[in-house]
C-alpha cells in the first residue's frame, strides 16, 4: 500500500476547558496503513484528542484533514460516515445479544419489516474471517470472554467501513495470550490498509505494535517518532519529562514467621459456583506474594474472604496464628490488616469527606481520638498534618474534599491511613490502577519499604510487569483456585499465561 | 469562624434567596391573573405576621412543629436515607404523650418530661421499623415509612377512639396540666398566643442536630455511611446499626414535633380524619434549609411563616389560601431545581466575574 498518503491530519488543534489547556495547538498525522501509537499520561490529553477525532468534542481552534480533505466532524455519526471507528475500553455492547446482533445495532439488513438474521450472521462471518478474527457471530455477549467481546467491538467499527480505527487502551483488560492475539488482529487490519491509533501509556506494546509514536504531556505533542528510533527508556521520559527507574530495588530478604495463613477456603459465588474453591497459602513476614490471574477468578472473593467482608462456607483464616475466619471487617482491621482496596473511590475514600477525615476512616474510634463520644478533630487534623508530609499527598489542604485530589495522591492518602495502622498483614489490590508514571513509581517503593519492615504484603495484580517488580512469590488464580505458584525471579510470560488460562500441564511443569 | 462561612457559603445562601424572589414573582403573576393585588396581598402578609404580639406569637406556635419535622427529614437524608415517614413518627409522637398525659397523675416535674420522652421514644422507635426493615431485608424505607404513616394515622385514632376518648366526643380526654408544657407568663405578655417550651426545646435540637452529626464519632460514622455506604463497610463500620440508629433518631424528633403539638398547644389528640401534613411539610423545609441546622431553622420559619400569614392574605387582599400554596410551591420549586436558579443567575455571576476580571 502507499504510505505516502494521510489518513488524519490534525493541524494545530487547541481545545480548551474551564481552567485547562487540554489539547494545545497540537499537530499529528497518521499515514495511511500505519499503526501509530498515542502515548501520555493520564490527563495528558490523549482521549480529548481523539475525542474530537471522533466529533464528541469540537476544537477550540486548529483543523481536521481527513485523506487530503478538510472536514469538520460534528458527532459520532459523521465521523462514521468518514471512516471513522472507535474501540472503547469500557466495551458498549448488549449483553444478552448475539454478537451478530450487536454488531448491526443501528445499522441492521432488513428483509420486509423484519431484520435478516440470516444475513447478518453471513455478513459479520465474512468480515470476521477476513481479519482473523474467529468470533461466533450466533455466540451470546454474556458467554463470551472479555477479549473475544472486544473483538466484536472491533468488528462493528469494520461493519461500519471504518478505514481508520481508534483502539482506546485496548489491553487494559486482556490476559498475556489475549494481547499477543491482539497485536496481530491489529497487524492484520493495518495489513490490510485500515489506519491505526493505539491511545495507550503502556511502553512495551507501543514498541511491540506500532510503527510510529507521538508522546503528548500536558496538552502538548512533545515529539513524534518512528519506534525504531527509540526505546523504552526514552519514551517515558519523553511521556513523565524526568528520568525515570523502572528498576525497583529490592534486596534478598529471608522471610520470617508466618502472618498470614489461609486454609482450603470455599465461598459460594453469585451462580452457585464456588467462587473459592479451596484456596490455600501462607504469606511470611518480609515477604510479598502476589496474585496473578484473569479478573473474575475468584481474587475479590479471596480479598472479602480475609478481610471479613463476606463469610466463607469453609475453610480458615489465622492472622499470626490467630483464628480471624468470618469476623467482622473491623475485628481484622484492628488485628493488624491494612488494606488498599482496589476501586478507591468506591471502597477506599469517602469523597465527599476531607483529606483529614478520611485519615480516620477506619480508626476513628480509637482513644487517639478523644476517649468520650467526640471526636477530637485536633489530633485528626495533626495525624493527617503528618501523613500528609510524610507520604507526599499533594492537596490544596487537609481540609480539601477528598473528591478534588488527583487519582495518585487519593492512592498515597490511602497508602499513609493504611500503613500508619501499622498492619501486620498489607493486602494492596491493583494499587496501580489508572496512576501515572510517577505516582506508580512511589507506590511500588512504599510497598517494598513496607516489606522490607517486615510486613507481609498479599498484592493482586493483573499487571504482569508489576507481579514480577514487587513479588517474592507468584501465585496464580484460576476458577477459584490456586493454579500453583512461579518464582518471582524466573520470569516466564508464557507459562504464567497458560496457567492463568488454567492449562494444568503448566502448572505441574513447575514441579 | 469556619463553621460559619461553611454553612454561610455564598452560592448556599444565595441561591434559596433568589429561588424565594422567583417564588414571589411567580405567586404574584398567579394572583394578578386571579385579579387580586399582589402588592396589597404581600403586605397583609407581613402585615398579619408582625402586627400583633399574638400574630408573632401564634407565627412562632406555627413554625416550631415544622423545625422539628424539617430535622427529621435532615438528619435521615445525611445517613443517605430518605424518612418520608416523618409524618407517622410525628402522629406516634402525639399519641405516646397522649397516652401519659392522660392516664397517668404524677407531679408536674415528672408528668410532663415523662410525656415529652415517651413520645420521642415512640417517634424513634416507630422509624426504627422503617431503619430495620431497610438494614434487615433490603425493604426500600420510602415504600415502608409512607405505609407506616397510614398504620401510624389509624393506630393512634383507634388508641384514642378505645382508651383515652371523651364520652361523646371525637377527641381524647384533656392531658393533665400536670404534663402540660405551656409557658404561662409569655402566653400572657403575647396575648394569648399558644407559647410552650417546645419552641426552645426546638432550638435545643437544632444545636444538638449540629453537635451529634459534626463533633461526635457516632456523628462521623452516620455521615460516613451516608456519603459512601460502601466505603464505610470497607472501614468496618456497622452499617446496618448505623442506619438504624439514624431512623431512630430522625424519629425522636419528629415525634417531638408531636408531643408540643399536644402538651404545648392543643391539650388533647382528636380522632383525625387524615394526618397532620407537618411532617411532609418537613420534607419541604429540609429542601429549603439544604439539610444543614441553620438551613432548616430558616427554611421552617419561612414556610410557617408563609403559611400562617396567608390568613392575612385573604383577609387583606381576597387571595384565597390555594394561592398562598402555589406561591409555598413555586418556592419550594425553585430551591429543589437548583440548577434552574443557578441558569437564571449564571449570566450576573458571569458579569461579575468577568469584570472582577478586567479590574484586575
């Protein structure tokens, strides 16, 4: 195909919002057939970009030249009409419907006053051979796995004549096969002369996948260029603007007394599925284990499990040999767990509560606090004084709603309240999720701090690199149940996949 | 000095001000296309309000039972529960001290206090049904406190129709004056407006409202729960018990709205025919105090106060009392469409803003 020509040209595009400077004059182009990555930052800038892309948002000021011609996209429906097609990372699908079905959604073959089914199913069979895609286009939503659902989004950008495919942090959800299986979906569509755009932050598939890269921070494109020409240490810092060490340093550490010991725990899931099927592990002081696996294998339910916060049907729970199995979340709490919960604006904060409130969340009731019914907001507001420079939370305040707080530093306050209980037992459930580089780099450093106090840290994660960074041990999840466990040190993408796939033989490989 | 400026925020004061212009704007457009003098009829409103010690008086008798069911609805809204029940809790109110009112004889210094937490208790405990059916079983404590008034409203008219009725009346026998909580001497120097200790009992619990919520754990973990119920559970908080705990307690004031309403102003329960309408009333107020002590003071002595000088307003000015409410509603309308009012302001704030800009 010919490269030479433009698929999208972005000239100049401003886009301003009440106190911020989302997109300022930025330039981009995209070459027809490449595959070329977006990378910043969150809050950097890229989703409003291909939101005007898109025609959810217009421009401030600057140009949209789509193959050679200027245009102004209006909405969703005319970037469509321009070839336009966006995957999301929260996937818009009917669960209940056929993949067939969603896919014509709005755009369905009619035969008479009734839809083709039959039609439709041919129809999104052959566009999905075509790319390799292999979906079942009579396969319900609901029974399909998450990477088998976004390729349905991608087929219905195709359905609709995209020629230009915007992939919204697309691997964000899928297992190490998933994205392998990904990258050459998109290889495939780019093959076949679709111009790609990959927003992303993650450094590794931008060199993986595409052929070129423009790094945005600030609102600002800080330079465009082919991956050949580059590594991963410069994109992030070209993407963070500051030398950055993905090195965590970690010493050899002996593990020391058990902390935490779990015994064949079983818990009904919501189906009548166990959704813990005898899960058994023992986590030591200065260690950290961590839990790999696909979401939804039963690693909420383990984190209810120990912290109380849903009864098991069988099974224990000892806390330095102590029996915490089904007490009360507020009985563990004070037995010495912490916990970093992983949606923080659901679990970990109350928003609408001040910085400093939030530090009590869960120890308000301590004497500390004043010994009658009042609450001694003095010596609240002096612990969180103290947390909030010890831990480096950046606020405008301790009075300031936790609401208003960047996404990292609601994550560090929530780090200083946890680990100023001073727990035995850390349990930190994607403690990363949705930070950026530098907020990442802080958490991961107070963790292996905190281990090498000689806490005993359980971490679940569904990034690979970060297992591997902070663990000591490896155990991966699968259907409920503890596939078996890797060595942090010996990394093996490929058979931690299989096991998260469930595979057994590469479990008992393991020996 | 925070407290202050946090209850007094200028867009907190500043939009019910306005909605409460638009209000009278839009009552007075009802009036003049009924015919009726608007101007004439706001002034016989004040006019009734203020121009008599009795008028003040009987204004006050008006707008202590709203404070009462306005804290109600506050306190339960803060614990993220909507206590639409309040007027239940305010009828098991008056029967409770009703029922020592009349059946007991005991020395004043205990009848009356002994009358006064006997209703409280029967307001809380009847929320706490709503509070525990929530907790318990998941029941929706809209759908079971609006049924619960209707339980509330026939039970207390069958306890008085049995037990504590007058031969030959639809109404109880009188409360004991031992258990009566009138304030003689004030109600002489008003002129015989119905003056009771109520009135200051409601202030109390305006303060005691502020003081549970924002100073006490207990306070900390209701607000807790009712910003984020989740995140409470996560902190080990009891959320169930605390919900309960907040019906309970949003009870004891609105059945303290109903215990003044008969030891303070009437002496005895009437077999009624529908319930009061105080405590839906103090849905309103809550509304217009945005659920905040103070606000609900205001918002209660606004309403009362508009209520009870619409009497003046048919009086002075022929408007009927139905106009009265509409012009009750267009305010309480424009508070609760927030947004709609700060629309309307939005240019003058823009103008403000753009100049303090350019002075700059």
């Amino acid at each position: 195909m010919d490269r030479s020509l433009t698929a999208v040209q972005l000239k100049g595009i401003t886009k301003r919002f009440p106190g911020l400077v989302a997109n300022d004059s930025i330039n981009f182009e995209l070459k027809k057939g490449e595959i070329h990555a977006l990378l910043g930052e969150n809050g950097a800038g890229k989703s409003t970009l291909m939101n005007i892309l898109f025609g959810l948002y217009q421009p401030d000021e600057g140009e949209i030249w789509i193959n050679g011609q200027q245009t102004v996209i209006d909405g969703a429906s005319r970037a469509i009409e321009l070839g336009i097609g966006m995957v999301h990372q929260h996937f818009k699908l009917v669960q209940p419907f056929t993949v067939a079905e969603n896919i014509v959604l709005g755009n369905e073959p009619v035969k008479g006053l009734k839809i083709d089914y039959k039609l439709a199913n041919e129809k999104v069979r052959s566009i999905s051979e075509r790319y390799g895609l292999k979906v079942d286009p009579q396969a319900r939503i609901k029974d399909i796995t998450v990477g088998m659902q976004q390729r349905v989004e991608i087929l219905k950008t195709l359905y609709r004549g995209a020629e230009i495919v915007i992939f919204d942090e697309p691997t964000a959800v899928l297992t190490v096969q998933e994205i392998e299986e990904l990258i050459e979906i998109i290889r495939n569509l780019a093959a076949e002369g679709k111009s790609i755009i990959i927003i992303t932050h993650k450094l590794k598939e931008v060199m993986a996948l595409a052929d070129s890269v423009t790094v945005i921070r600030r609102g600002k494109v800080i330079k465009t260029v082919t991956t050949d020409e580059t590594n991963e240490q410069q994109l992030a810092e070209l993407m963070v603007g500051r030398d950055v060490s993905f090195e965590v340093k970690k010493t050899k550490r002996e593990p020391g007394e058990v902390v935490l010991s779990v015994d064949s725990l079983q818990m009904k899931g919501e189906q009548g599925k166990n959704a813990l099927n005898g899960v058994s592990f023992n986590i030591r002081s200065g260690e950290i284990l961590g839990i790999a696996g696909v979401d939804g294998n039963g690693q909420s339910e383990l984190i209810y499990a120990i912290t109380g916060m849903k009864k098991v049907d069988s099974g224990s729970v000892k806390l330095n040999g102590r029996d915490l199995t089904n007490h009360s979340p507020r009985d563990v709490s004070i037995a010495g767990v912490g916990h970093i919960p992983e949606d923080r604006h659901k679990h970990g904060l109350v928003l609408d509560f001040s910085l400093s409130e939030n530090m009590i969340l869960n120890t308000y009731f301590e004497p500390e606090f004043g010994r009658s019914l009042f609450i001694d907001y003095k010596a609240m507001d002096m612990l969180s004084d103290k947390l909030v420079t010890e831990f480096d939370v950046r606020s405008s305040g301790i009075q300031t709603h936790a609401r208003a707080l960047s996404g990292g530093n609601q994550q560090k306050a929530i780090i200083a309240r946890e680990l100023n209980k001073d727990p035995d037992l850390l349990i930190a459930v994607q403690p990363t999720r949705g930070l950026d580089i530098g907020a990442i780099e802080y958490v991961h450093k107070r963790l292996v701090q905190a281990r090498n106090e000689g806490k005993a840290i359980l971490l679940v994660s569904f990034e690979l690199d970060e297992l591997y960074a902070l663990s000591d041990r490896i155990g991966v999840m699968y259907e409920g149940k503890l596939m078996g466990e890797v060595d942090a040190e010996q990394r093996d993408d490929q058979q931690l996949g299989l096991m998260m796939a469930g595979n057994k033989q590469a479990a008992e490989g393991r020996g | 000095m925070d407290t202050v400026k946090k209850i007094f925020n200028k867009s907190s004061i500043l939009v019910p001000l306005v909605a409460i212009v638009l209000g009278l704007i839009v009552g007075a457009i009802a009036m003049l296309a009924g015919g009726y003098n608007p101007i004439l009829a706001y002034t016989s409103l004040l006019d009734k309000l203020f121009s008599t010690p009795y008028n003040v008086g009987e204004a006050i008798r008006a707008i202590t039972p709203l404070i009462f069911t306005g804290l109600a609805v506050s306190f339960a809204f803060r614990t993220g529960l909507f206590n639409i029940g309040v007027e239940g809790q305010f009828v098991m109110g008056m029967t409770g001290a009703t029922i020592i009112g009349v059946l007991l004889d005991l020395p004043w210094y205990i009848h009356a206090p002994l009358a006064v937490i006997t209703g409280a208790v029967f307001g809380g405990l009847w929320a706490s049904i709503a509070g525990y059916l929530k907790a318990k079983r998941g029941v929706n404590e809209v759908i079971s406190s609006i049924m619960l008034n209707w339980i509330a409203l026939f039970l207390s008219n069958f306890i008085v129709a049995k037990f504590l009725v007058e031969k030959g009346q639809q109404k109880s026998m009188p409360i004991h004056d031992s258990a009566m909580v009138k304030i003689d001497w004030l109600i002489k120097l008003m002129d015989n407006a119905r003056m009771h200790w109520g009135t200051l009992i409601a202030i109390v619990c305006v303060i005691v409202f502020y003081i549970v919520l924002w100073r006490t754990k207990q306070g900390y973990e209701l607000r807790a729960v009712g910003h984020n119920p989740d995140a409470a559970l996560y902190a080990g908080m009891n959320v169930n018990v605390t919900m309960v705990k907040s019906m309970f307690i949003s009870g004891v004031f609105a059945g303290l709205g109903g215990v003044f309403e008969i030891l303070g102003v009437f002496g005895n329960q009437t077999v009624m025919a529908s319930s009061p309408g105080y405590g839906f009333d103090g849905i309103a107020v809550a509304l217009l105090g945005g659920n905040t002590p103070i606000g609900v003071l205001l918002g209660a002595a606004l309403f009362g106060g508009l209520s009870y000088g619409s009497a003046g307003m048919s009086f002075g000015a022929g408007v009927p009392p139905e106009v009265v409410r509409i012009v009750i509603g267009a305010v309480i309308f424009f508070v609760a469409s927030h947004g709609l009012v700060k629309w309307f302001l939005k240019p003058f704030l823009n103008k403000r803003a753009s100049k303090r800009k350019e002075a700059a």
